[in-house]
C-alpha cells in the first residue's frame, strides 16, 4: 500500500486552504472533504468581511472557489466521512469505513457544528434572518430590532456587538440568570440597548421570506407571547467535530483539538496538525480559519522534511 504525503481530513476554509497550500508544495494531499463539505459557509448566505471580494459573495461559491484552487494545485477529493483514526503507530491511518489509507501527516479541519434550538421555523429561515454569527450577519440589521438566545459568554459577546448596528437586542434566557462571566454580564447589563427575557423559551421563529418575530413561552408560568423583531441570533454554543478523534489526541473538555506548540498546528502527536474551528473557541471566522490552514500545511511540509 503506497503511503501518502498528506490526508487533510475536513473541507471548509481551513481544509480547502490547507490543500492549496499542500498542492502548491508538491504534496499531492488527499482532502477527505466529507458528506456534508465546504463546512459553516456552506449555510451562509451573504459573506461581505472576506478580504478580495467588496461586493460581497454567497458562502457555497466563495467555497467552491476554494475547492477549485485547491483542486488545480493538485488536491485530491473523497467526498465521504472519515469514520476513524489510528495514529498510535506509523504510518499514520485513516479510515473511509472499512477502507484504510496510510500517510505521514494528517491535518484536522473538521470544524465545529453550531447548537441549534431544533425548530423547524429556525432551519427554513437560516440565511433569511436566522443566524448564529453576529460579527458575520450583523451589519445586515441596521437599526433592526433582534432577538438572541443564550446565556454564556459568547451569547452576552455577540448581544454588545450587535448593539453598534440594531436599535434593540433582545436577549431571551431559559433561566433567571446568566452563566457568562460577571464582566460580560456588566457589561450587557450597562448596555441601554440590551433588555432581557427570563425564564423563557422560544416555541417559535415567525415569518415566511424573513424574520418578523418570534414566540415564547415562559417556563415558570406558562404564558405564551410574541415579541417582534428583524433577526434572530442563536448563541447556545458550539460542538467540535472531534468524536472520532477521542483516545486519538489531546482534547479539550469540550472536545476540541488542543495545540500544545503553539504558534504551530502541531497537535499532541507528531504528525498531525489541525486548523480552523475544530481548534479555536474564540474568532471562528473563514478569514482566521484559512490562516490556519496554509500554517498547517507549512507545518507539515517542514515536519515532513525531518523524516527524511
């Protein structure tokens, strides 16, 4: 079985990048881009904060503009989902269900799935008012009113952020308290624009080509309500696609992939590297997403140069 270069396991703007950058050293890689490829951009409408395109793109085809790049430099695509890995020995394996492919290097891309609520209003309206990125979407909601959902840090992060472009943000809470920070919290609190609903569920997103609003039901007594409102911002957190990684590599306690060499992608085994979501709980931007990948496929190229 021949050994290959590099297996990039993940698409998205970190995997897709990765290959460029792999492809244009020679490399030849495999991109296991996945079922469901391209990664989040692939439900985002608008994309208008990517450098090189002022008028703005939509999401798939600022992907498949990626994949091409790639795929000129030579990247090799298996559209389906790497089922597991082996990296206790070398070479390294991975795995297309029964089917095994060995290489000296991995690069992990498979980014982070956003939590959902679960409505079905909120799935039909993703990309038409629903969204689950204020420092994507936001600019789109000039003096809007909005709604968002959560109660962490990045719920109370993206409600101020939001605030420099809706007239009001309207945060709803299962709870009657917040489980961010206590700085964030202050600082939500001190915000004129922000006000809160406690206690409180959303039943459902209300609208047909948009948003128009949104109705609750309040937990503790059972009153059912609708309140009004432009844009709908889920903020409940997000979840690593790292399952098939566990007993593999060092991971987080929320499962994403830890980088123990920082400023490298270099993960905790030799030869495995990951980019993008998958590692970062902060930015979660295409932008720093391929930064990451073209980092990983230097990592790479010059962990390979050490094995000969």
């Amino acid at each position: 079985m021949a050994v290959e270069n590099l297996v990039i396991i993940g698409s998205g703007p970190a995997g897709y990048t990765a290959g460029i950058y792999a492809g244009r050293a020679n490399l030849s890689p495999i991109c296991i881009e996945g079922y469901q490829s391209g990664g989040l951009l692939m439900l985002t409408s608008d994309v208008e904060n990517f450098p090189g395109f002022p008028e703005g793109m939509m999401g798939p085809d600022l992907m498949a503009k990626f994949r091409k790049q790639a795929e000129k430099f030579g990247t090799r695509f298996i559209s389906k989902n790497a089922t597991r890995v082996d990296f206790s020995s070398f070479p390294l394996k991975v795995y297309i269900e029964d089917e095994e492919i060995q290489t000296k290097a991995v690069i992990i891309s498979t980014g982070a799935a956003t939590k959902w609520i679960g409505l079905e209003s909120e799935s039909r309206l993703l990309g038409k008012g629903v969204s689950s990125c204020a420092t994507c979407d936001g600019a789109f909601f000039k003096g809007a009113k909005l709604v968002i959902v959560g109660g962490g840090d990045s719920a109370m992060e993206e409600a101020t952020f939001l605030t420099r472009f809706a007239s009001q943000v309207t945060v709803v809470h299962r709870k009657d308290h917040l489980r961010a920070s206590k700085i964030m919290q202050e600082r939500a609190f001190k915000n004129p624009k922000i006000s809160f609903i406690w206690d409180t569920e959303v039943l459902e997103i209300l609208g047909q080509d948009g948003v128009t609003g949104a109705k609750l039901k309040n937990l503790k007594t059972g009153a059912i309500s609708e309140i009004p409102c432009e844009g709908f911002f889920v903020a409940i957190g997000h979840e690593p696609n790292t399952t098939f990684l566990k007993g593999q590599l060092e991971l987080d306690p929320k499962g994403y992939v830890i980088l123990p060499k920082r400023p490298t992608t270099a993960t905790s085994r030799p030869g495995v590297f990951a980019a993008g979501d998958v590692q970062d709980t902060i930015y979660r931007q295409a932008i720093t997403a391929a930064a990451l990948g073209c980092q990983a496929a230097i990592d790479v190229e010059r962990y390979l140069e050490t094995l000969h």
